[in-house]
C-alpha cells in the first residue's frame, strides 16, 4: 500500500524531533493513561463515589501530553485544575494523585484538599494548582527569574486556558518575562469556549499566537489534536528558553468533550461541532492510528498497553481506598514551615 503524504511528513517530522521507538510508546501510553483516568474518575463521579468536583480534560490531551513531554526532569511545570493530564506526564505518581481524590493521608496535600489543587514542586516540579486563573503565570515568571539569576539550564512552562488571558496577570507576566528574556513558556489550552464564551466574544483577533509580536516573543499556534505538532512547538520554545533566547507564546487550539466541570452539560457547545472533533480530531485515536499504520506497535502492542493502563488504576483505586483519612490532631500542623510538618512522615492513626 502506496503511503500517504501525511505518513511521509510525520515520518520525516520523528525524524526530526529525534523520537525513537519508545518515545513513541511512551507518548502513546500517556495519552491513552489520561483518556482511561478521566473516563473512569468520570464514572465513578457520575457513581456517587467520588467526592468533590471533576475537571475533565478529554480531548485536549494531545496539548497536555505534548507540552510536558518537551520538559526535562530538573524543569518545571505550573499548571491549571484542567491539566492533571500534563502533571502525570511530567511524574506524578498515580497512586498518590487517587489518594489525593479520596482526601487520604497519602495524597500530595495529605488530606488537606480535593483533586483541584494539586502539585508535586519537590519531586515532579509541578506547581500546586491555584484556583485564580491564570494565577500560575506571574509565578512561572519568578521562578525562570529565579532559574536565570541563579545561572540553572532551568525552564519553566505555565498553561492556562484562553480565557483567562483576558486578565491583566497573563500579559504583565508576558510582559515582564520578555524585558528581561526569562526562560519560561507560555502555553494557552484554547478550548475555543472559555466556559459559555466563544472565542469571537473573547478576543477581537484571529488567533491568540500573534499577541507574542506585541510582546517581543515568538507565537506559534497549532492543532492540539495532533500530538507531534504540540511537541515540536515545545520542544522549540524549551530548547529557546533553555538557550538563552527567551519566552514564547503556543495557543494549541483543540475542543475539550466535556463542560467546565462534572455538573456543566457545555449545551451551548454546537452538537454537530462537538460530535466532528470526537469523530475527526480524538488526539488520542490518531496518533494510535498513526503509530499502528507506520508500525511502530500493533494491535497485541495497544492491547497490551490497556491491559496495563487497567492494571494500574485499579492498583491506584485500592490504595486511595486503602489509606487512612487525615488524623485530626494534624489538623494545625504543617501551617508554618518551621514545624517540620512537611519534612516528616505523615500520620497514619486515621480511619481507612
């Protein structure tokens, strides 16, 4: 069978980003972790068997796996409620991000606080989310200050959402890290809604990317749906950021499949405009296809890979389900950084 011009460009484009064999295999596994963790948390959710809040992001996981895939491990990444996806590409550890769900003693806050507000800045170097969007930018930007005061081949890469680019935060801190050209990336999830808002009531330009001219640094816009097309643009502005080039501005432009959170039907998202990005832009579907029809992993491979993903969110449910609750006593502690709370193992006198 004659290839494609488009196997033949993403074979030139591997090529390119020099991605071998099982970079391939991992960005795949990650796509298809974060499409598996976000149907199953919605079920269990929809169940009555999860507490909080859901904040789904399927169908934009080409942009979270794409992003956090550029990043090297000593790089940082500060990330919104919506981009769990990119945390667990950047590290964080399933098991503890279940615990964290369930409010157990073995979450990353533990027990202190849902799914919404998570992070691991020791071990993964995610920020801890904040629920002021886009509140993680202006502290992006002092951490690549930091980074490049301290002389550290450090990059730090924030992401928000488009509609939070109307507030004044996100353009002083674009503002500020290109006077001072800070190693930092500028990452906005175009979901095309900012909640009910389409994106012709957001901005009065065609896209996003060319804000970066105004502002001295590069833009770049690209189909979140396409994972390769996210991680090259990535992979460019860490390499820039890391080299002393400074900022740069990625609008990845996708349509997430689900509302604002577990109890927002998103009816005003057009029917037939959802149902063709489900059926014509699944980031998770075309790069399976992608890597089957070039030959990289078969169907026993993508079988296999399932099989796994299951395994290990059903590990991941029973030891959030395992873990005891927070003691009470703890309550007050960990308040200051000089009680040590933090520095030492955690009590585990609470109810399982």
């Amino acid at each position: 069978m004659a290839r494609t011009q488009e196997q033949s460009d993403t074979t030139a484009q591997i090529e390119r980003l020099g991605l071998k064999e099982e970079d391939l295999r991992q960005i795949l596994y990650l796509l298809k972790l974060c499409r598996y963790f976000d149907e199953r948390m919605e079920t269990l959710y929809r169940q009555g068997k999860l507490p909080g809040a859901i904040y789904s992001g399927r169908g934009q996981e080409g942009t979270h796996v794409g992003v956090a895939f550029a990043l090297g491990p000593e790089d940082s990444l500060f990330p919104t409620h919506r981009d769990l996806s990119a945390q667990l590409v950047k590290g964080l550890d399933l098991k503890r991000v279940m615990a964290q769900y369930w409010g157990r003693i073995d979450g990353y806050t533990r027990g202190r606080d849902g799914n919404s507000h998570i992070g691991d800045w020791d071990g993964a170097h995610t920020f801890t989310v904040i629920s002021h969007l886009p509140i993680a930018y202006p502290v992006a930007a002092g951490a690549a200050l930091a980074y490049k005061r301290r002389g550290e081949a450090r990059v730090a890469l924030a992401i928000c959402g488009e509609g939070a680019t109307s507030n004044g935060r996100w353009h002083e801190a674009l503002n500020v890290s290109a006077i001072y050209k800070l190693p930092v990336v500028w990452v906005v999830n175009n979901n095309q809604w900012a909640y009910s808002t389409p994106n012709t009531l957001e901005f009065p330009i065609p896209t996003l990317a060319e804000r970066g001219a105004a502002y001295g640094m590069p833009g770049k816009r690209v189909d979140g749906a396409n994972v390769l097309d996210v991680f090259e643009a990535a992979h460019e502005a860490v390499d820039r950021a890391r080299s002393g080039g400074g900022p740069s501005l990625i609008e990845s432009v996708s349509l997430r499949w689900r509302g604002h959170a577990g109890h927002d039907p998103a009816k005003y998202v057009p029917k037939e405009v959802l149902e063709d990005y489900m059926e014509h832009k699944d980031p998770v579907r075309r790069f399976e296809d992608l890597l089957v029809a070039e030959g990289h992993v078969d169907e026993d491979g993508v079988n296999q890979l399932v099989d796994r993903i299951k395994k290990e969110f059903d590990e991941g449910y029973e030891f959030a389900q395992s873990s005891p609750l927070p003691a009470a006593e703890d309550v007050t502690k960990g308040l200051w950084t000089d009680d040590g709370y933090w520095e030492g193992q955690p009590t585990r006198e609470g109810q399982g």
